[in-house]
C-alpha cells in the first residue's frame, strides 16, 4: 500500500526467500472444502527465470520493489480487517493469466514461531477477473493476524496483508518522559480478542542505540494510548514500533520520514499539569514563576470601568521579563474600549480563575503569534454585532476571531470560554501546533477555523462545547485529532447572512469541514440543527451538509503516453503551464502540482497513486516505482487534494441535516467511517459528480465503511424540498446517485470501496418526491452502488456490501448497468419495497445466509512434516 512504509515481517517471506514465484500448478476445481496446504505443495525448486524474489529488509524495511516479470500477479490493494466468515477483496494485476483462475491462500502469523514450519489456507473464490477477486475466509480459520498471496498461471504474488497492524500518524512530534501520546492506524486490537492482550509499543530512537517498551493505557482498533517511558533520552528522535499481539513477527513501525517524534525536557510538564491539568512537550519553555496580577495595574474588574490598558501594561512587564503568567482575578473587565488586538509576548500565560469566574468583555482579539503560550480559565465575550442597515454579506462575521494562534506559535487553550454575538470563535495557522480543551464556544460564524497542517504541526481538539448558527461549526485539515466533544448547531433565522437586498441567503451551516489526509474526528456528539429550515430558503445547495470534505484541487485528466520507472510522460498535458498557472483547466490550482496525487483510473494498473514530486514538460517524477507499470493510453487523475487514511469513528450525530451526516464530495481514497450512530440526516454519501469540460471526476476508491447506524432520513422542510432521504452511496448537491456525464471517457469512478455491518433502519417504501428537485434524493433510499443509467461501463468496480441490515427502505441495495463484479454478501433486507434492484449489473454474485460455502473441517499440512526449509533468519519481530 503507497504511502505508507508497512515494516511486517513474516511467513510471506520465506516464501520468496526459498522461490522465484513459480508454483507447481494453477487453478483446478473449486472446492467447498476450507483446505491447509503446505508451502511446498505450492512452490517448485528455486529457478533464475520468471519473477525475481522479492526480499524486505529489516534494518531498511524496504517495500516490495517494482515487478519485473509483467505476468506475475500483483496485489495492490486489499481488504485488511476481516474474521473467519468475512468476504474480502484483492485488488490488483494479472489474476486471470491466460483465462485460468486464480487461487487465493491465507497464512495465519501465529502459526509461525521461527521455525520451519507453517499453515496455509486456501479461499473460497467468489468472483474474479484480472484485477479484481472476491473471496470467503471460511468460518473455521482461526482469528489471526494473516499473510496472504494469489497464484496463478505458475507464478506467486507479492503479498497482501489481513488484520495486521498500520500505523499512520502520532499525536505528537515533540515528547518528554512521563508524557501520553496516541498513535493512530489500524488493525491495532489483537483479532484473536479484540482486545489489546499482548500488544507490544516500543520506541526505537533514530540512531538505533535504544528500544524502550511504553506502557499502553488504551486502545481501539485506530488508537492506540500510551506513556512515554522514564528513561528516554533528551535530545534524541524516536519512532514508534507496534504488535498488535496475535503473533510474534510482524511488528511495524511508523515512517521515519514524518514521524520522528524529537524528545524534550520533562521540566515542569508535572508543575504545568499540577497548576492548569494541562500535558505538553513545550512545558519548560514556560515561565511559571513569575505572576502579573492586572489589578496592579489598575485594573478594577467591575464590567464598567476600562481595564484593556492594564492588560497591556501587565502584558508589556511580562513581555520584557522573558515570560510569566498574566493573572486576571475573579471579576469582569470591560476592554471594548481597545482599538487593536492584545498581541501576547513569548513564554506567557494568559489565565484566569475559570471561564465562570473570570469574564473578559473584549472586541478585538487576543493573538498568539510569538512561539510558546497558554491562556486558561476566563471567558472572552463580545456583543458587537452588524449594523441594522449594513446588508453586506460578511462571510466570516461582523467581528473578528477572539482567539487567534499565529505561524509558528504552540498554544494550549484550556478552559477558556468564547461567545461572540457575529463573528468566528478561534483561528489557528496551519503552522500552529494547538491544544484545546475543555472550553466553551458560542458563535455566529465558524466555531473553530483550523488551517491544513503540516506534518511537524499536530492539533488537538477534545472535550470541547461548540455552537454556532452559521457556516462550519469547524474547520480542520491533517493531522488535526478531534475528540469527545459536544457540537451544537442553532437555526439562525433572519440573524442569518444576507444578500445585496438585505434578503436572507445561505448560511453554508454545517458539522465540519475536513481537508487533507491523517485526521481523526471520533467519539463527538452532534445535536440541535445543521442548515436552513427557512421557508424563503426552500432549496438551498450550500446549507446543512454533516461531517464534509469538500476539498477541490483537481489539475486534470490525463493520457499516459510512456511510464518507466518513476517517470511518466503524458500525451495530453503541458505540465510547464499547469505550474505556471496558465492551463485553462488546472487554472490556478495547478500551481500546487508538487506534491499532488495521481491514480491510475484506467487500465490494468487501475487504483495505483503516487505523489508528483518533480514535473517539466510533458513528464512527471514521482516518489516510487509502479508496482504494475501503467501502459500508454491509460487514464490518471491528477488532484492535490485527495483525502486519505482519515479516520471517522463513533459520533453520535442527533442534529438534523439537509444532506448527508458524513460526506466525502470529490475524491477520496483509502478512508475509514466506521461505528458512526447517524439519526436525521440523509446517510453516508461519496461525490458522484462528473463533468468533462471541467475535468471534474469524482472518485471514492477503497474506502471502508463499516458498523454504522443510521436512522431518521432528512426531516421534511415545512415548505417542501428534500425530506426522507436515507442511502449509504454516491451523493452530493445535485442530489443522490450517479451523475454520469457521457462525454468523459470509460474511466472507473468507485473502486473497491467496502460497505459492511451497517444498519439502515429506512423512512418507509412509498415515499412520492415533492418536486423535481426532491425527486433526486427520496428516490435512492438504501444502499446505493449505482442507480439505473442509460450507460454501460466499470463506473463502479468491485465493490463489497456485505452483512448490512435495510429494513423498511426504498431498496436494500441499488445496482444497475454501471456496476461490474460486486459482491452482495450475506446482507439482510427485510420489508422493503425492493431487496435487491438490479437494473442491469454484470458479474454481481449474490451469497446469501443459507449459501455457506466454509467447511467445519480444515486440512492442515505442516510444512515440517514434508521436510521444507524455511530459511527465515533474523526478521523483524517484537523487541527482546
């Protein structure tokens, strides 16, 4: 999998340690029989000819390199988390070789002790062509972490792997000893207990002297917490290393190019957590020693009297004594007189005696723009609002941000409260590394407004009450950790925006906007109203979306024309002028090529990325080889602003929506929304859009949808619009569905996308739209694959809706002429108005409860028995 540095080691490599990739056979019967084969009855003697072995090096923890023989099947994507009964899906190359089939073997790790002997299971195949199989873990497998392959026309795989550890992103990239900090991944609960017995986090420092074990304080299946040890060393970068505790090897480790996590000193993190209940890395960089009381300053705190020049005085006093802590007793002090914003020196902390206690009245924001600072326990109010006859529309509100973090500064916000009658809450810079918790905010305009961040800056959002009545509650971009906070959104009525004519227009009111890639917003709760129940505002496009990324930077479509190694050159695009902002396409958003993604949306190397790295003329470097060269005349996409590996897990969303509760628009890839609670809203939805002339392509690749309820649709608007929309599928302003545009080319729009364990409880079978407009959402209850189209074409591909329940809905699942090999696997409908409606799908396969094709008994062969050698010597596996 790209992008992501996967150290496991294990059986699969003494697999291409003792063979080229010849196998002694390739397809045969299938059988309903779940058989353990034994390596050897797979492998032929050792030959120079065919694909070259494949090795993984523990100390450089390689990726498997570029496939030199073109017949040899390669895996580029999988299903990765699955238990015995589970349907899983292959993605890659040459799995159908000359027409025969393919086989599929599953070896669990814990059956490998370092010894030579181990399992292999063989797959029930479901569906398959040369990309793309569906195949059934039968039931009597035993949980594990696995290592699989799939053979085929004499010739073995690279490796795919199943329920073994990911990591993806650290909380925190400066650490001190006794700190805790969470890691972020996947498969991180033992699968044998679901549970984190045995588990393993060591960190390993960069120079290699020192691995220490962490004490892990919890964990999930995408977290994991845990304290950094005493005896770290100061000064020195550490790594992550993790087992997931259901077999010995196959321990991973986080990418050392983004990761490295630089330890600090632990001086005064306790004195910090003692005096504010407050945990940084940062903490000695605090002066919290010396205290500048404002009432001797003059300050009077009675909410008449001016007090903004004794802030800035005590602020001035602290500034040149090198920091301290700006102390601002139990009252209320009236600042509304202050013209420009409070800017607050280096090392100081502004605080109070509790957002209950300590009221500050204040127009102008307080702005954290030096490197290091706090401010805890007061409330910053602001009452100013919009002039009656001023009709301009104000995006961002009449006022401005109370709180603000500037480039380069590290702030904790700690039970601080901020309610401003028209105007945002608080902004952060992307590169601000930001800590908020436990506060209150009550806006008008956007809550909470955190740019993108980079991969040195971290942003921490927990325990948090947020309201507001107009656009994004929040806003909030990579490696941003959004966690058990309570979001409220209000209707604002005729409070709201307003257009030239003072006529009430859009509040683009919504939960949250997301961009970029490693975010994690879970364990929230989402109540009251998102959007616009205003009758004069009946079809509002722009108001009431859930949890949204609508990230757009699309650059273009393009033709390969040669790819070689890291090079590919297109037939069709000037890269020179996409840099230089003059494509009439890519217009300006091609100025960000470096370090856009490009997929493979075409041809036998369908659902390959990598990222642009260099790019002159008509060719582009990227950061790594194919694993399966593309060919000329196959399709890519290019878009800085694909959302990846963002994990969406356990919200509660009560409030009421006009659209979906979680919504993907554009592009996306590699996403995990799993064991959300989602009631009044209109479900789960991926962009649908495409538009030719704009090069517009809304992709949702591999995505992982699993263990969601949904319930309650949309609410009827009192004047008509949408109502009753409920559907896990393609959807986004133009309405549930697919959007098709006839003038792109055949290119594939969904891919390998899994919908698993969800439960749609529907809004009832015999719903009549409204109006036209209303038609394009009531209509597509259920899940949706694809809805009835004209068309026939891959627009979605190999994808998995498997043991859903869809009761009293519309549909249980859609699927028309624009779906090839889907699996609907074990699913439970009940009591809609269709099961199943199939308006012309191909190769779908149907497996229902009653077709069990697992059998009770396996045949296991011990590789020992039959002599084999398995030449696995010193790989990776948890620290001694």
């Amino acid at each position: 999998m790209k992008g992501i540095t996967r150290r496991v080691s294990g059986i699969v490599l003494s697999i291409f340690m003792l063979a080229s990739g010849f196998l002694a056979g390739c397809g045969g019967d299938q059988t309903e029989t779940s058989e353990t084969i034994n390596s050897t009855e797979l492998l032929s003697e050792t030959t120079t000819e065919g694909s070259e072995p494949v090795s993984q090096s523990e100390e450089e923890g390689s990726e498997v390199s570029q496939i030199s023989d073109p017949d040899q099947p390669v895996v580029f994507e999988n299903t990765w988390s699955a238990a015995p009964g589970d349907a899983i899906g292959i993605y890659g190359v040459n799995f159908a070789v000359n027409n025969e089939s393919a086989q599929v073997y599953l070896a669990p790790m814990s059956g490998y002790d370092g010894s030579d002997s181990f399992e292999l299971y063989e797959l029930n195949i479901l569906s398959q062509d040369d990309g793309v199989i569906m195949a059934e873990i039968p039931g009597d497998i035993p949980a594990d972490n696995y290592i699989g392959y799939v053979r085929c026309a004499d010739k073995l795989s690279t490796p795919f792997y199943v329920n073994t550890p990911e990591l993806d992103w650290v909380s925190d990239v400066e650490i001190c000893a006794g700190m805790s900090v969470r890691v972020f991944g996947r498969n991180l609960l033992n699968p044998k207990t679901q549970t984190a017995q045995g588990a393993g986090l060591y960190l390993c420092s960069e120079d290699g002297t020192e691995v220490l074990q962490a004490e892990i304080t919890a964990a999930t299946e995408y977290t994991v917490d845990f304290v950094i040890p005493d005896n770290v060393t100061e000064g020195k970068q550490y790594t992550i290393r993790y087992n997931n505790g259901a077999a010995e090897y196959g321990t991973v480790e986080l990418d050392e190019g983004e990761e490295l996590m630089l330890c600090l000193s632990d001086a005064q993190m306790e004195e910090l957590k003692e005096l504010y209940d407050v945990e940084v890395a940062w903490a000695s960089n605090l002066n919290l020693t010396d205290v500048f009381n404002i009432k001797d300053y003059g300050a009077v705190g009675d909410g008449t009297a001016e007090d903004h020049n004794a802030l800035r005085d005590a602020l001035l006093d602290a500034g040149r004594n090198g920091g301290g802590i700006v102390y601002l007793p139990e009252g209320t002090y009236n600042m509304t007189n202050a013209i420009v914003a409070f800017n607050i020196p280096n090392n100081i902390i502004v605080a109070g005696d509790g957002q209950d206690k300590t009221v500050v009245l204040i127009d102008q924001d307080i702005r954290f723009t030096a490197f290091y600072g706090g401010i805890t326990g007061l409330m910053l109010q602001s009452d100013r609002t919009r002039p009656e006859d001023d009709t301009e529309r104000y995006i961002n509100g009449y006022g401005a941000d109370l709180l603000y973090a500037g480039p380069y500064t590290r702030l904790f916000a700690k039970d601080v409260g901020i309610k401003i009658a028209d105007g945002c809450g608080f902004y952060g810079d992307a590169q601000s590394q930001i800590l908020m918790e436990d506060c209150t905010i009550d806006s008008s305009h956007w809550g909470i407004w955190l740019e993108d961040s980079s991969g040195i800056y971290r942003k921490k959002i927990r325990n948090n009450y947020v309201r507001n009545t107009q656009r994004p509650i929040l806003t909030f971009g990579s490696y941003t950790w959004v966690d058990g906070n309570l979001f409220e959104g209000d209707n604002g009525g005729d409070n709201c925006e307003k257009g030239d004519s003072g006529r009430a227009s859009t509040m683009e009111h919504r939960i949250c906007d997301m961009g970029g890639d490693k975010l994690f917003y879970g364990n929230n709760t989402i109540i009251g109203t998102i959007g616009d129940i205003r009758e004069d505002v009946q079809y509002e496009d722009n108001c009431g979306e859930g949890i949204l990324n609508q990230q757009d930077g699309r650059i273009g479509i393009g033709t390969v024309k040669l790819a070689e190694g890291t090079t590919l050159s297109a037939s069709d695009m000037d890269f020179d002028a996409v840099l230089a902002g003059t494509d009439p396409v890519a217009e300006s958003k091609g100025t960000r090529l470096i370090g856009a993604k490009i997929f493979l949306i075409t041809g036998k190397g369908l659902g390959q990325r990598r990222t642009v790295v260099q790019a002159s003329g008509d060719t582009l470097i990227l950061d790594e080889n194919w694993d399966y060269t593309p060919q000329e005349g196959d399709l890519f996409v290019l878009d800085f602003a694909v959302p990846e590996r963002n994990i969406i897990v356990n919200n509660d969303i009560q409030a009421q929506t006009r659209k979906g509760g979680i919504m993907f628009y554009g592009r996306s890839c590699d996403n995990i929304i799993a064991d959300n609670t989602l009631t009044n809203s209109g479900g789960i939805w991926f962009g649908q859009a495409q538009v030719a002339e704009k090069d517009r392509f809304g992709m949702s690749y591999f995505n992982f949808v699993e263990g969601n309820q949904l319930s309650g649709g949309i609410p009827e608007k009192p004047n008509g619009g949408r109502d009753n929309t409920l559907t896990i599928g393609p959807g986004d302003d133009g309405g549930c569905g697919v959007a098709e545009d006839p003038e792109l080319p055949e290119l594939t729009a969904y891919y390998g996308n899994l919908y698993r364990n969800n439960t749609i409880q529907g809004t009832g079978t015999d719903l009549e739209p409204k109006t036209e407009y209303h038609s394009l959402f009531v209509i597509h209850n259920g899940i949706v694959v694809s809805d009835e189209s004209e068309m026939t074409m891959d627009w979605n591909k190999g994808s998995i809706v498997a043991k859903n329940t869809v009761k009293n809905s519309l549909n249980g699942v859609s699927i028309s002429s624009l779906a090839n090999y889907t699996l609907l696997y074990k699913n439970h409908f009940s009591e809609n108005g269709i099961d199943y409606n199939d308006t012309g799908s191909r190769n779908t396969v149907i497996i229902n409860d009653e077709t069990d094709l697992s059998s009770e008994i396996s045949h296991v062969v011990n590789s020992g028995d039959i002599g084999l050698t398995s030449g696995i010597n010193g790989l990776k596996k948890n620290p001694e």
